[in-house]
C-alpha cells in the first residue's frame, strides 16, 4: 500500500510563520511535523509516499529529499497553485495506482497506530475508511456520525458506516465527531473529477455517504490540527 501527504497549503492562519517557511516543516518537540508523519509511516511498512506541494514546495523537497533517511521513496507531487485536498488527490492519483492508499493531511499531529489503518480492507463496496476522533473545542459542531451501529470489519475491527448529520432525517441529535484528517480512500471516488480542478475531499465523500460506501472508526488518543499558532504553541507546550 501507498500513502499521501497533503501538503501543499498555504497556511494563512499560521502567518507570519509559514511566511518562509511552509507548515509541513514547522517544529513539535523539537521536530518539523511531516517527520513524524514519515517515520510512522516507516515503521507501519509503508515504503512509497506521495506528497503534493506548492506554496513554499521546494524547501519541502530539499528538507525531505528522496525520503531514503526515513526508509522511503518519496514521489513529488507538484501544483502551481492549491488545489485544495481533492484537487491535489486526484492530480496525484497517477503516483498512487489503482488500489486503496493511504492518506494524511499533512497539518495534523497524532499518536494514532498507522499499522491499524492500513491492515483495514475496503470491502463490500466501501470506497473510503475515516478516522474520526472527539470534537476539539474549536469545532464543537463535529463533520460526521456514526448512521449505524458500529460492527467488526473483516480484520476483526470496529467499523461503522458514516453519514453526514447536517440534514434533515433520522440523524438528527446524533452524536457528531471529527474528521482527523487520516483515513484509506479508494481511487473510484475519483472517477467523475476533472483535471487540476480545485475541490476538496468532502466534494467526493459527500454522495459516498448517500450510498453507504464510507466507513468509520473513533479514535480517542492524542491528535491535534495545528492550524493556528495558539495550538501550535500549547501543542509544544505539552512536551
């Protein structure tokens, strides 16, 4: 199996410190965040990652290189501009192949056991497996919720399907939870998108969900989306 690091934002919210220098490379603990990215994915037995990159994209590929410190190959996915997380997606889908892949916003901080996702399967038509976790305090109204009870994939692990609760319906009042930025996507939910079109993931999960093809699973360790520097600061302060 491959994987992907989304990682060409810009970082608005985080300016001035992704004026020179991108997000990807920003410190935790002493260490720029895409690392700890690549050495779990190492230590899961991935060995090819694709990246995508714009904003700022050559320090990532000279701080990186060709992955080999990390025990990988790295593949370079390059955008003049963002084309924001489904747009990149799919403009890399050639490095990435026919089967499930991996990915990961590259803007993420997680202990969660990248082994656990990648020993999932997509089966009986599923085209995508999320990774939700608890609603932080600064996205209490949550992305997704569980449209029924979870049961045990193939694997012997929890799974449940997902749906969007932000319609009218049965799913109204239901627990909402947080899309962590990790999950196992398909490249079939790509087969109508356009070429370097802009549009985010959610535009191609979305009737997914109608379909019953998107499973899910809660994870309740330590993740955090640094996307401010307020986090970013507590997240180095919990060292």
């Amino acid at each position: 199996m491959k994987a992907m690091i989304l990682a060409a934002g810009f970082g608005k919210r985080l300016r001035p410190l992704t004026e020179h220098t991108p997000k990807p490379l920003l410190e935790v603990r002493g260490k720029p965040l895409i690392v700890y990215h690549l050495e779990a994915l190492a230590q899961a037995g991935i060995k090819e990652v694709v990246i995508n990159t714009a904003w700022l994209g050559e320090k990532i590929e000279r701080c990186l290189g060709d992955g080999s410190r990390y025990g990988l190959s790295i593949a370079w996915s390059r955008e003049n501009e963002p084309l924001e997380t489904g747009g990149g997606i799919y403009r890399a889908l050639p490095l990435l192949g026919t089967e499930p892949f991996m990915l990961i916003n590259g803007d993420v901080w997680t202990d969660y056991p990248f082994e656990q996702l990648i020993s999932r399967r997509l089966d009986g038509g599923c085209l995508a497996h999320l990774v939700l976790v608890p609603n932080p305090d600064h996205h209490l109204s949550g992305d997704y919720c569980f449209a029924s009870v979870p049961t045990a994939d193939v694997n012997g692990m929890p799974r449940g399907v997902l749906a969007t609760p932000f319609a009218d319906g049965p799913l109204r009042g239901r627990s909402t939870y947080t899309f962590s930025g990790l999950s196992l996507l398909h490249p079939q939910l790509f087969v109508t998108c356009s070429h370097d079109a802009v549009f985010p993931l959610r535009d191609v999960l979305s009737p997914a969900f109608y379909q019953g093809q998107i499973s899910g699973e809660l994870y309740q360790g330590e993740w955090c989306d640094v996307g401010t520097q307020e986090r970013l600061v507590a997240l180095n302060q919990q060292q």
